[in-house]
C-alpha cells in the first residue's frame, strides 16, 4: 500500500476482514493502473468514528467493497455515520461502491450503483473495477464521482 506520508491518496478502501482478499487485489489492481491506495486495520480500542474521520480525510475518493459481510458489521454504521459527518454534501460525489459477494439486505446507503465483480473472472473483473475508478476519477473533472441512483432496492450494476 501507498505510504500514507506522501500525502493525500486517490483512494481509501473500506472492507470488512471477511473481504480482505478482495481489498487486497482491489489495491493492487489499482495501484498498478497508477493510482494511491490505503487500507488500514483499525485499533479498535480508540473512537472509531474518529478513526473513521481521519481515513476518509486521507483520500480523495473512497472506495467500498460490499457484500452481505460489509453490511453485517457492527462498525459499518459508525463508518457511514463518520463519512457523512466529514462530507455530508459530497458523500455520494466521492463513493465508489463495488460489489464482491451477495448483498442480501437493505443497504445503509440506500440505492445504489455499483461494479459488480461477482460471477467473472480475473480479466473481467479487473475490467469491471478500472471502468468504474476512471468515472470516478474523470467524473466532473476528476474531482468528484457521480452515483447513478435506482428505484428500490439496494440497486444493481453498473453498465
């Protein structure tokens, strides 16, 4: 990962421990396409809206790695509840939601789109999530992504 030393990164990855992999090869693969990346494991002793606070202020954009493990987790609330509260205007401006297992429940983000990386392979996959980055990277001259909404639902994929 990205030395977060150097400064602000293009992307904070948020994942559940369950999605690790996924965070893992969702890092590298846009680490090699050129982009700044952090994840970080939390000391889960301290405030993690705090903690929260700090991450999403070291990066431009952040990116979450959905599935049924995301959106089962206690801490995923107190994330969201801290995104919001650092950027409640641009929240949706700056999320990058991508999917790497079932979501069965309601999302705490209600509708959304999202790249879908369930049911392909490698090459697909990693096809799937470089076109999603580069809208939000190229969305509204890089600065801010644009989320397409959908009725019902916790939404579908992106074309």
């Amino acid at each position: 990962m990205t030395d977060l030393s150097e400064g602000k990164r293009d992307f904070f990855v948020s994942f559940n421990q369950a999605d690790r992999p996924w965070a893992t090869w969702i890092a590298w693969v846009l680490e090699e396409a050129g982009y700044s990346v952090f994840f970080q494991d939390w000391d889960f002793r301290g405030n993690f809206v705090e903690h929260m606070n700090r991450a999403h202020a070291q990066a431009h954009r952040t990116l979450a790695v959905l599935s049924d493990s995301y959106f089962g987790s206690d801490f995923t609330l107190a994330e969201w509840s801290a995104r919001l509260a650092q950027d409640p205007a641009a929240r949706e401006d700056r999320l990058v939601p991508v999917k790497v297992g079932p979501i069965t429940g309601g999302s705490l983000l209600g509708p959304i789109v999202y790249a879908d990386l369930t049911g392909c392979g490698e090459a697909e996959a990693q096809r799937r999530l470089l076109g999603r980055v580069k809208k939000a990277v190229e969305a509204w001259g890089g600065s801010h992504l644009t989320v397409t909404r959908m009725p019902g639902g916790v939404g579908g994929a992106a074309p």
